[in-house]
C-alpha cells in the first residue's frame, strides 16, 4: 500500500505496518487532514530556531517564542496544542514525536523568573491534554508513551513560613527525568525533582513523589514500586 509505504520511509521504520483495514474512504480523509496539517508546518518552520523535516501542525495550535523551539524529524502538534518556549534552555525534541491534542508545554510561570525548558527525546508520544511544566526542566527520554491528562512539574511553591503568604516565599526549581522506553498512564502526576529510570510502567492515576528504578513497575497514591518488569517472567 502505498501510504503504508509513505509512512516507513517518513518513520525510517521498515517494519511499520498497519493494523488494521481502512477503507478507501478512510484513508482519503486522513490523507486530507495531513496534508493540511502539513501545510500549517510549512508556514509555522520558518519561526522554529531549527527543525530537520516535516511538521505537522493541527488547527489552532500556539506556538509562542518559536525561536526557542528546535525539532526533529516528522514532528506532530494536534489540536489546540499549546507551546510556549520561552525558557533559558528552549524547547527540544527529537525525530518522530507527538504532541496529542490539547496539551500544553511551557517554561516560564512568573514572567520575573525564566524558566529552564524541556527535552523530549526520540519516538516520544504525548498524550492528550498533556500538562508539562519546564520551569525547573524537564527531560523525557526515547520511546516514551504517555496516557491522557498527564501532569508533569519542575517547580515547587516555598510555604515552610507561616507569617508569610506562601506567594512571597518564592519557588525551588528541581529537573524531573523520564527515562527511555517508560509507559506513563494516563492521569499520572509527577512531581518536581522526580527521576523515573529507563523502562517503568507508571499506572494510570499514579502521583509519583518519589524516584523509580529502573524497571519497575509503580502505582498508587502516592506511588510505590509494586514490581519490577525484570522479574515478572520468574514469577
């Protein structure tokens, strides 16, 4: 098929393949989208600070301080996707990454206190209605799949002086690490300073206070190692 050949060579993957039949009717309407999107990307690469191939760009999606934005190769930004780069450090992703619909990615809260940035790694997908906070940064490796309404922070609000509002007792800024090849469920929080190793499954619903190891398989509230994937098999 020749979509389905497109699409290798867009993924560099030889082994991509479709799931399931679409129909004649199917595929036209998806070609469609795609070429619109693909023609909102041309006109939004011009204001990226660097970008190596197609974008793809849904309808009213903001990209604010674009300059501050480096991209790979294939990059997807769904509807109502909303990217403010403005940081010390800019936005950078890798080749082949999504941004699902309504998610929203910035660096900088309080104009007065420029924030660090983000890094999204290689093969990455966002799911919808992301929330990625890169005030203190926020690193996510390759192959990372996220679930919806993911919230990820970099930043805490100072409160420990109680005969002051906690408004004035300023932030810290810690950077939250996201290995390679985890799979964050949908609803999870993250919070600051956190650093998840390569390969965790994180459950859906989870807030993750704490860091994970390598491997292991976390959930509740707030979340804890239940396993670990290396051992599963021995089980």
């Amino acid at each position: 098929m020749i979509i389905e050949k497109l699409i290798r060579k867009l993924k560099n993957d030889p082994h991509y393949k479709w799931d399931s039949a679409y129909s004649v009717k199917d595929l036209l309407s998806v070609s469609w989208v795609r070429s619109f999107q693909m023609l909102r990307g041309w006109l939004l690469k011009p204001f990226l600070k660097s970008s190596t191939g197609l974008v793809f760009v849904g309808t009213r999606v903001k990209v604010r301080h674009g300059y501050q934005l480096s991209v790979g190769k294939n990059l997807i930004l769904d509807d109502n996707v909303s990217i403010n780069a403005l940081s010390t450090d800019g936005i950078q992703m890798g080749d082949h990454v999504s941004i699902a619909r309504g998610s929203i990615l910035f660096c900088t809260g309080v104009i007065a206190q420029k924030g660090k940035g983000i890094t999204i790694g290689n093969r990455t997908g966002i799911g919808a209605h992301a929330f990625l906070a890169g005030q203190g940064g926020i690193i996510i490796g390759d192959d990372v799949i996220t679930g919806p309404n993911v919230q990820i922070f970099s930043e805490n609000h100072n409160f420990s002086d109680p005969a002051q509002t906690i408004k004035q007792q300023g932030v810290t800024k810690q950077t939250t690490i996201i290995g390679n090849n985890c799979w964050i469920g949908g609803s999870v929080t993250i919070l600051a300073g956190v650093i998840i190793g390569d390969g965790c499954v994180i459950a859906a619903g989870s807030v993750v206070t704490k860091s994970v190891p390598v491997n292991s398989v976390v959930a509740g509230v707030p979340a804890k190692v239940i396993k670990n994937r290396e051992t599963l098999n021995n089980v």
